[in-house]
C-alpha cells in the first residue's frame, strides 16, 4: 500500500500544477481586460478627482434625486390611497342604494293595472322583470356605474371565457361573465352580505367596442319576484381616478425635476463662489513655485475667503523675500568660492614653483628635510586638484558651464578610464572586467565630462572595492545609454546613497584618501549628468558593495523615460533570494512532473561578481538611491562564508 501512494499522489500534483498555472494565466487576461477596460474611463476619473465643484453638484443631484424619488412614491402612495377610499365610500352607499331598491321592487305587491304595470309582478315573469330591474338601475347611474345581474350557482357552474348561465343581465354592453371576477360570484353564493373586488370591465366584441377598464366591483345575493335567488353587481369605473392619479405622477415627476435641476444650480453657484478663489489660490501657487514670486491674489470683501487671500498674499510676500535674501547669500558664496579660487591660483603658483625646486634638491637634503620636501609636493597637487574643482563647482553654481555635445562610443570613454585606473587597480588587486561592448553605445555628450564622471565613479569603485572585482557594464535601450559601475566592497548604509553626491561628503571619515581625492568628485559628476539631461544614480547594501548608474539620452535634449539597466543589480542579496526561490520552485515542478528524473538539476549559484547581460528597458529612476539593510546573523554569516 505505502509503494503505491507516491504514484497516486503524482497525477494530483500535477492537476494541481496545471490548475494553478491556469489560474494564473487568467488573472493575467482579466488584469489585461480590466486594464484595457479602464482606459478610456481615466479621463473621466481624472475629472473627478480633480474637480471639487464636479463631486459637489454630483453629490447634490443624486441627494436630491433620491429625496425627490422618495417623497414622489410617499405623495403617489397617499394620494392614491385617498381616491381609492373616496370611490370605495361613494361606491358602497351607491351599491347600498341600489341594493335596497331592487329588493323593494322584488318584495312589492302585485298590481292589477294601473301605469306602474311594469313593475308589478302580475303578467311579468322572472326574465323580464330582471331586463326591467336592470335597465331602470343602471339609467340612474349615467355612466357612473354598470349593473350585471347573474343567476344564483354562477359562482360554481360558471368557469372563465364561457358566456355565462342562464339569466346573466348586464348594461352599457358589458361581458357580464368576464367583468365579475370567479372568486366574487364564489364569495357572493356563499355568504350573506356585501362584496367588493378590484377588477376590469370587459365589454362584449363588436363594432365601437371599448377597452378594459379597471373598476370597482361590487356585489351581493338577492332574490327576485319569484323568491330565487340571484346575484346583482354594481360595476364602478376607476377610468376618471386613474387619469387624476396619472395627472398627479406627471405633475411631481416634472416638478421633482425642476426641483433637482434648481438645486443642481444652485449648489454649482455657491460652491463655486468657494472654489473659484481657491482654484486662483492654487493658480497662483502653481505660478509661484515656477519662480514668478510677484504673483499676488485679489482680495475683495471681509469674509472668510478675503482672509484666506489676505494670508496668501502675506505668505507669498515672506516667501519672496526669504528666497531674495537667500539668492542674495548663495550669490555672495559662489562670488567668494570663485574669487578666492581666482585669488588663490596666483599665490599657489609661486608656491608651486618654489615647492618643484625644493623637490628637484631633495637628494642633497638630510632624509627628514627630504621627506617634508615630497610631502610638499603631495598636498601642493591635492590642493591645486581642489582649487580645479572648486572653481568647476563655482561654474555649476553660476550657470557658466558650456555643454559641446557630439556623437560619442561611449565604449572609447570607457577604455580610456580603464587604461587610467590600471595602475590603482594594480596597487589594489582588483579586476576591472567589461560587459556589454560588444556593440557601439552611441550618445551625443560632452566627451571630457561624460570621462569624468566615469572616471570618478571606477576609481572610487577600485578604492572602496577591497581587491575584488570591479564590473563596468554598459547598454542601450530605446532613447537611452546607461554605463553603470558595480563594486563588491564595503557597499553603502542605509541612508547614505541619498548623501553620497553631497559636497566633502565621505562615507567613513577616519578612512584615509590614499588618491588624493578632494570631496567634490561625485557633486561635479552629478552635476554634469543634469548638464546632459541624464541621471546619476547609487544603490548599494552593506557588506554587498553598491553600483553606481549614469544614464544619458542618446540625442541631446530627448527626455528620459528609462534607464536600460536596473539600479539594483541582478546579483543583490533580494535578487539573488528570489531566483533562488523560483529556481527551487521549477526544480519541484519538473520532480513532480518527471518520476523518472531520480537526479533533477539544482539551480545554478550565482557567481560573484557576474552581471546579467539581458538589459531591462523599463527600469525606472526611482529616487535616485536604494540602499538595501543587511540582518546581522546574515552578515556574520557572509563574512566567515568569504573568510574576513
């Protein structure tokens, strides 16, 4: 039994498999429709969201259509309820009546002559006097009412659609048998007493025939000159109450919508005395932060609104003289950066001059004024290297930098930064290893900062690698070229890719710049990505190194929509978790869908170091920094796995 349960359990996993694969497909499709779906409806969603005067008046006209609707069905429900009660009030005295005399006329004495010989019982017999009673009932109700006369066992014998039993009498041509409903004439043979019922008034086919009409039927059992009995109905047309209650649905249907269509007004002109001034409001905002500090609101009146406009205003006056004060003290330090790195470069010189014959001698000098000679000479190039890039920095801050643009193989920029950086990377340890120049990377940019900034991003790659391997990798997509740079070092905290393009900014400031590196490397090359339009980026995690990406457009002044190459590389620890995971998880499907695959394949380790060739053309900017928190029990346990 247990040597067959793996084999039985084999077909459910791989039902179960399918099963899930299927559903993931369709929520790929019903994602897809719905997306497709919403498209065209996100102008409208956009509107809505937008327009505070639109969902107000919204809001007022489903409000009171709602109300409208509910006191429509209340006032209709009343006003039916009353005409029904009337016409059933009038109907029942108008019945009794008419009860009343006929079985007056009935109960009479006979008569020998005389002019009311008609009535009397003498040489009349029942049928005739019945086609009597009938007409001289119904001549006094002048289309008020019919009067039908049915003989006594109609309620049992006479079935629907037949033309009734013997003695059926009716006026103004009504179907006797189809205006009285089965269930009165049952109601009626069986007990004493009135009956009513709601009905229609059938009238028999012809020329001129009318329409069933609904009608108030009421009924009950008499007897007749002979002493049998029979049933008399008064038939009440409903005709005059349901044209008044028609009228009367007509009339608050219209007024209903003139009360909404009024509101609706209305509400759009009192939210709009609100809302107007705070659309100028934003108006003026909007203009403001696009550094038109002049813009001012209209104020009239002294209501809540010209508070509102007077506070704006005010703020708006703090916020310009704030922002002038502040141009005024950012001038004043880009005018003292450039004259004191003006200033300086005439003093240095004759330093410098002084400091390369002291150098040139120092072999005649004693070891200790030898080594104060090339210590002279070290800081004399790091200053000077300071004063170069203090005054590039004065002319970001200016605005004076020149961008000269032209069609460059980023492949040759990347090349000559590599040949510069060897003897470092020599002095270090670390490979400096390429991917993705194996075709051109063709981009219009300035040639002499696009090296620069390769140039400062390897060689701090190199210094902060700690001898491994140092990838540089390059590709394009779309309107883009990316080159991005990745190091396995100490890698960035949380935190400090947001800081790492600040100026003298330095990740650990007790470690020793062994290249003489002056702090501003990194704001420079940012500043010359924005020059080009372009994006410089870092993402790093601790003890995982960091890649820094500069992402330029390939034709000058194409915006970017993309970087081809992801910020986070393809071999960080998250990613490195989720292949992992997914290479673990086809490893049990084809275990499951191949019983006879003893030795499936494990997933491939990622290898340090390696970089993924395929480029993602939708990898978007972000924020410009991702750093990624490493657990401690992780680290300690990478750390003794690389043997540190």
């Amino acid at each position: 039994m247990s040597g067959r349960v793996p084999g039985g359990l084999r077909p459910w996993k791989l039902r179960l498999g399918r099963l899930f694969r299927d559903r993931a497909s369709s929520s790929r499709v019903l994602r897809l429709f719905v997306r497709v779906a919403r498209r065209p409806l996100l102008p409208a969603v956009r509107l809505w969201r937008r327009n505070i005067q639109l969902r107000v008046v919204a809001a007022t006209l489903l409000i009171s259509l709602a109300v409208v609707l509910a006191l429509g069905f209340v006032v209709i429900a009343q006003v039916s309820r009353g005409l029904l009660e009337a016409k059933e009030e009038a109907a029942q005295s108008q019945a009794a009546g008419g009860f009343a005399v006929a079985q007056e006329k009935a109960n009479a004495p006979a008569a020998v002559d005389g002019p009311d010989a008609t009535d009397n019982k003498v040489g009349r017999d029942a049928s005739t006097w019945m086609n009597s009673l009938v007409k001289q009932l119904a001549s006094g109700g002048q289309t008020a009412f019919e009067v039908v006369a049915l003989g006594a066992g109609t309620g049992d014998e006479a079935l629907p659609g037949t033309q009734g039993v013997k003695g059926a009498r009716a006026s103004g041509n009504v179907d006797p048998t189809a205006s009285v409903p089965l269930g009165l004439r049952r109601a009626v043979n069986h007990a004493t007493g009135a009956f009513k019922t709601f009905s229609e008034i059938r009238y028999t086919s012809g020329d001129g025939a009318k329409e069933p009409e609904p009608a108030l039927v009421i009924g009950k059992r008499l007897s007749d000159i002979n002493g049998d009995p029979y049933d008399l109905y008064y038939l009440f047309p409903l005709t005059q109450e349901e044209e008044s209650l028609n009228l009367i649905k007509v009339t608050i249907v219209t007024a209903g919508l003139f009360v909404v269509v009024l509101l609706c007004g209305i509400a759009w002109l009192v939210v709009r005395q609100v809302v107007t001034p705070v659309r100028m409001a934003a108006g003026i905002a909007e203009r403001l932060s696009a550094g038109r500090l002049q813009e001012r609101m209209k104020v009239t009146g002294e209501d809540d609104i010209a508070r509102l406009g007077e506070a704006f205003n005010k703020m708006a006056q703090n916020l310009q003289n704030k922002i002038q004060q502040l141009e005024e003290l950012s001038r004043m330090q880009r005018r003292f950066v450039s004259d004191v790195s003006h200033e300086l470069r005439t003093p240095l010189t004759t330093v410098r001059m002084a400091a390369d014959v002291i150098h040139d001698a120092r072999v005649d000098f004693d070891p200790i004024t030898a080594r104060s000679a090339e210590l002279l000479a070290g800081q004399l190039d790091r200053f000077e290297s300071l004063l170069v890039d203090l005054l590039e920095i004065s002319r970001f801050d200016a605005g004076a930098a020149a961008l000269e643009a032209e069609p460059i193989d980023l492949r040759d920029v990347v090349r000559r930064v590599i040949d510069g950086a060897e003897p470092l990377a020599e002095h270090k340890g670390t490979r400096i290893r390429v991917l993705g120049d194996t075709q051109p990377v063709i981009a219009e940019a300035d040639a002499r900062r696009v090296e620069r900034v390769l140039r400062n991003l390897v060689v701090n790659a190199v210094e902060h690698g700690e001898g491994r391997d140092v990838v540089v990798r390059l590709a394009s997509a779309g309107g883009a070229v990316a080159v991005a740079v990745r190091d396995y070092g100490v890698g960035l905290k949380p935190g400090e890719a947001t800081r790492v393009f600040n100026r003298f900014w330095r990740a650990d400031p007790a470690r020793a710049r062994t290249t003489g590196g002056t702090g501003l490397g990194l704001s420079i090359a940012v500043e010359d990505a924005r020059l080009h339009g372009g994006w410089l980026q870092a993402w790093g995690e601790p003890g995982g190194g960091s890649q820094f990406r500069l992402t330029l457009p390939r034709t000058a002044d194409e915006p970017l929509r993309g970087s081809p190459i992801p910020l986070e590389p393809e071999d960080s620890r998250a990613n490195r978790a989720r292949a992992a995971a997914e290479a673990a998880g086809g490893a049990a499907e084809r275990t499951s869908a191949e019983p006879g695959d003893r030795s499936p394949i494990p997933p491939r380790s990622p290898v340090a170091g390696a970089m993924p060739v395929p480029a993602d053309p939708t990898a978007l900017p972000g924020n410009g920094a991702r750093v990624v928190a490493r657990p401690a029990d992780q680290a300690q346990q990478e750390d003794r796995a690389d043997g540190r």
